[in-house]
C-alpha cells in the first residue's frame, strides 16, 4: 500500500509541476436533509407467519408446493405528514430467486424455496391509495400492477382519486401485507431429515 501511495505522490508532482494551468483545487459536497417528522413501523402479529410442520410427502416433487397465503397488516405512524417510501431486505439473500425472498438454505446450498411481498388495500389518512414502485431508488415511478415489495426496488404510495403517479405525504397508513409462500421442487431437496422454514426480511421507512 505505501509503494502505491507513494508512486500516486510522485505522479501527481510530476504532473503538476509540467502543466501551470491544471487545477489545484477539488470539491467535496456533502448533503442531506434532517426531517422533523418521525414514522414507525409495525406489522401484526409480530411480524409472524408460521406454516407449522409440513409432511415431506405432502410437497410436488417436480414443481413448487405454493403455501397457504398468510395476510398481516403493515400500519406506518408518523409525527406528521411525511414523504417515504419503503424498502425490503431480504435476510436470507443467498437463499432467493430473482424478485423474491429466500426461506433458508438445507446443507448450505439448496434453495428451501421463497416467498413474495404483496401490499394489498392501502389506505393513507382515510384516502384509499395506489402502490407504487421504483426501480431507480426513487428517481422514477410508476404503478405496480401486482404491488409486489421486491428487495430490488422501493415501494411508495400514490393519491388514487387524484391520479398522483408519485408518493404523496402521509401520516397514518395502514395496508394488507401478504405473503406468498412456495417450497422448492421435492426432487431438488435432500428431505432426509427435518429442515426449518427459515424466512427472514427487514422492511424499512426510507424519507424522501
């Protein structure tokens, strides 16, 4: 590491010193914005979905065996109103396919299976809303047709009667969270001992 500083301090002199004219100055910019307003979280039930025990025989052997959908209700409090948006992070990333969330991995490298996020009748200040989605962290936005939360992108909500194709400022939101849950192919597991369903994300308030 000191030989490539000091091969980088060399360089630079020896630079500066043949041009008069380059500049000897740089910029940093540091921004952000401190937001008076506060939102919390929170799921019913703990945060829970529990399939109970499953029969290894009960599961398809060449397709996925779906999982009864479970339905919570995500409420989101905040001081006053205030632009946010959420996002997903899935706990058991290696354990996923594309757009989902994991449930775990049996010895180390087969995927148990994954589920999907679905928002679901969201209302915000008495307003009934629409689930919107970005993909680019928020600089764009459109309607999300089936309102899956993916990890890969934000979800935000939109005025419905008015037509606002962008998140609108909320203070009280509650919507249906429901989650949608699928075993992998049978004949793709080693199923000779048991196995936890073993699903873990985190869901977080972004401010906008």
């Amino acid at each position: 590491m000191k030989l490539t500083l000091n091969a980088l301090a060399t360089a630079l002199l020896i630079s500066t010193s043949a041009s008069a004219l380059a500049a000897s100055t740089v910029d940093l910019t540091v921004k952000g914005i401190i937001t008076p307003n506060a939102c919390t979280p929170s799921l019913s039930g703990a945060g829970m979905v529990d399939y109970g025990k499953i029969s290894a025989k009960d599961l398809n052997l060449t397709t996925v065996t779906p999982l009864p959908t479970a339905t919570l209700q995500l409420s989101i409090s905040c001081e006053g109103s205030t632009l946010f948006a959420l996002k997903g992070s899935d706990n058991r990333a290696g354990s996923n396919t594309s757009g989902s969330y994991g449930l775990g991995l049996i010895n180390g490298t087969q995927k148990l299976g994954s589920y999907d996020v679905v928002l679901m009748n969201a209302v915000a200040d008495s307003v009934a809303v629409t689930v919107l989605e970005s993909m680019d962290n928020g600089t764009t936005w459109f309607e999300s047709g089936d309102a899956v939360l993916t990890p890969s992108s934000l979800g935000a909500f939109g005025n419905q009667s008015a037509g606002i194709w962008s998140p609108v400022p909320i203070q009280q939101m509650t919507t249906d969270m429901l989650v949608y849950g699928r075993i992998a192919r049978a004949d793709s597991l080693d199923l000779s001992d048991e196995h936890p369903i073993d699903g873990s994300a985190t869901f977080e308030v972004k401010y906008l």
